[in-house]
C-alpha cells in the first residue's frame, strides 16, 4: 500500500475513534439540520446575517441565535461560516472556540480522512435546551456561567482557530484537496460582533476545548487587548499541545498563524515552536489575567493525536504534557492547572465539569473561585491516584 493511503487509514482510524466532534469530543455530535432545522426549534433564538445590528445582545430573541457574519469568513470547503450565541442576564460574557480536530498536509486534509469539522453545524442543545449539558446547561444553579451571555464560535476550518491562507494540499496526487484555513478571519468576524453587542462587560471568560482550547489561548490575549475595562479569564480544557518536533514546521506555515498572532512579551511568531511559550508570554504581558488549563493524566484523544504525529504512547504524551505544566508555572505566576485522574476528553461540555474532584477540590468550585477573584491553587491529582491509560 502506498506509504500515504497508509498513513490515511491510521489517521482515520483516529478520527474515528474522536468522531464525537468531527475530530475530537469536544461538544457532542453536530446536527447537519442546518440554519433553517436551527431556527424557530425549542431553545433557539432565531437567525441573524450580516453584520451586527445596533443594540446590546439583550435585545435578542432568549435562547440560542445563529449569526451568519458573511463576508471573507468561510468553512474549509467553502460552506457558510455561523456562530451561535445566547443573551443573559448580567454584563458578564463566555466567548467559547468550538474544538473539532485539525489538518496540516495532504494526509490530514485529504476530506475522507475526516479529521477535522468541516462545516459550522449547530449542536444538539442550540435547538432543544433538554439535550444542555456542562457549561451550556444554564438551568443549573451551580453552573457558574448561569446567567451570563455565551457566544459559541463555532470551527470548521482544520487550523484550530488560528489560521488565515488557502492551501492546496497533494497537487496532482490523488489526496489532492483544497483547505480555506480561515479560522483567524472566522473568529475575528465573531470577536467583532461580540464588541459590538456587548462593548463594556464586567468579566469576560475566553475557553473551548481541544483545539477549542488552542483557540482559547491564541484569542485570550486579543480579548484582554481589547476589553480594558473588563477582568478577563482564560481557561483552555484538555488542549496540552503536546507535539512532534517538527509539527510546528509543518502547521504552523500552512496556516499562516503568525498574520494575526497575539502581540505578547518575548514571543516572536516568526520563531514560534511550542505552546508553553504562549502562555508564558500571556503570563509576561498581562501578570494579573487568571490563565489556566484542564487535563486528565492520560487524555485519549490527545494521545491519539500525538501518537498520529509520531509520538510513542499516552505514557510519553502524559509525561510530556507534565513537562510543559512545570514550564509554563515557572514562567507565569498567573497561571494555574488541574490535572484529573483518568483518560477522558473534554470537561465543559459534560456534566462530570460538576462532579470532577481532585484532593477534596471539585473543578467547579476551583474556576468559582478564580471567577469571584479569590486565591486557587494547582489542583494535581498524585502519580499514584492518576490512573492509568485507556486499555486499547
């Protein structure tokens, strides 16, 4: 078999294995019912396109609202870029990056490799507020997002958020493909919106999970440049970017990460290789920002990828992810991890985000507490209560 088909079936493998998400388990299965099976259901606001109206987001329809930005915004393979949001009812604002897998080279991008979300499909809960789980469930008195606004943007663009080129992967080959790795331009249009509607909020909280969470950290710092009147927290879940030594040779170009890469303290895009220098640099350029991160010891679908990359095992990946913790500590006072037992994907968009619990330290009390400003520590669980990997 031809070495890259090979290579093409692995990786499906994966994706199938993390398919919850077109990628990875970052929210759930995405409905393909579109905007019109969105509009009008229990639990949606309605559709809106173009740019933002005048008024604050508390004029919208209660429930979720699809917002169609138009413009240069686009989907991987063309398709209609949206993004959901939902009014509350305090001057505080969630804007979350969608996870759903990525791509850097003919491989990964090739379409039937399925490993990324290629289209900007509403979840389950944006029609049918029964099916709101984790953070999205804001009937819940212990969701600390209860009341707030939540903008969701949505992914589709296999370049987690960061990307702003058009590439041609395998020309003349049969995986060629062509990728609109927009998801910088994507996630401008939204931020955009979002400073309009809700333009002076007490606290915004940037997050996502899986490459949500890259998304998170890459745009915190633009939120924080932009909202100076607002306290700003960043929590990216289950997004260690544990990675080979030369994925960010490849990734990195293909994306053109560095045309809107955040202006931080020591931190060069041009020389950008790895994700504790982001973080660090978060840490230099604004030491009072809460910055934070959420994995289990032996994430599976983290060590899918890595290993799809060529790394060896969850055992490598763990110790790995470890060693970057460590590092991004020593460089950032601000910054704080917790680490969970166990091997799964994700926190905020299952309800164990209420139940998970670390030496008497439950994860939704701990982000409570840096919400309200007061001290947290790094919650650790103990090499011997970590678990272990997922039996294969």
């Amino acid at each position: 078999m031809d070495k890259r088909l090979a290579s093409l079936a692995v990786l499906s493998l994966v994706a199938a294995s993390a398919s919850a998400c077109g990628g990875d388990d970052s929210g759930g299965s995405s409905s393909s019912g579109g905007a019109a099976g969105a509009a009008g259901a229990a639990g949606s606001g309605g559709v809106l396109n173009g740019p933002p109206a005048e008024g604050p987001i508390t004029e919208l329809p209660q429930g979720w609202n699809e917002i169609a930005p138009g413009g240069s915004t686009t989907c991987a393979r063309g398709d209609k870029y949206r993004f959901w949001v939902r009014p509350g009812k305090v001057n505080r604002v969630v804007v979350e990056f969608r996870g759903g897998g990525a791509c850097w080279n003919a491989v990964t991008c090739f379409a039937e490799a399925n490993l990324f979300e290629e289209t900007a499909s509403p979840e389950p809960w944006v029609s049918d507020d029964s099916k709101a789980v984790g953070i999205y469930d804001h009937s819940r008195d212990d969701n600390p997002f209860k009341d707030w606004h939540h903008v969701y943007v949505s992914y589709c663009t296999g370049d987690v958020h960061w990307g702003d080129a058009k590439q041609v992967y395998g020309a003349g080959t049969a995986l060629e493909s062509t990728v609109e790795h927009r998801g910088a331009v994507n996630a401008q249009a939204a931020l955009d919106w979002v400073y309009t509607k809700v333009p002076n909020p007490d606290k915004a909280f940037v997050t996502g999970c899986s490459a949500g969470g890259y998304g998170a950290v890459y745009w915190t710092g633009h939120v924080r440049d932009h909202y100076t009147g607002a306290k700003v927290y960043h929590f990216s879940d289950s997004s260690a970017g544990i990675i080979t030594d030369d994925f960010f040779q490849q990734s990195f170009p293909a994306w053109n990460a560095k045309a809107n890469f955040p202006k931080l303290d020591g931190v060069d895009p041009t020389t950008f290789k790895t994700l504790p220098e982001l973080y660090i640099g978060i840490g230099k350029t604004f030491p009072e920002m809460f910055s934070s991160q959420f994995n289990t010891a032996f994430d599976a679908t983290q060590t899918k990828y890595f290993v799809a990359m060529g790394g060896k095992d969850a055992n490598e990946w763990s110790q790995k992810m470890q060693g970057n913790l460590d590092q991004i500590k020593a460089g950032s006072s601000a910054f704080r991890s917790y680490l969970a037992p166990g091997y799964d994907h994700c926190v905020i968009d299952k309800d164990t985000f209420y139940s998970v619990e670390v030496g008497g330290t439950k994860l939704v009390d701990w982000l409570g507490d840096a919400l309200a400003d007061k001290p947290v520590a790094e919650v650790t669980c103990k090499s011997s209560d970590c678990g272990s990997p997922k039996p294969q």
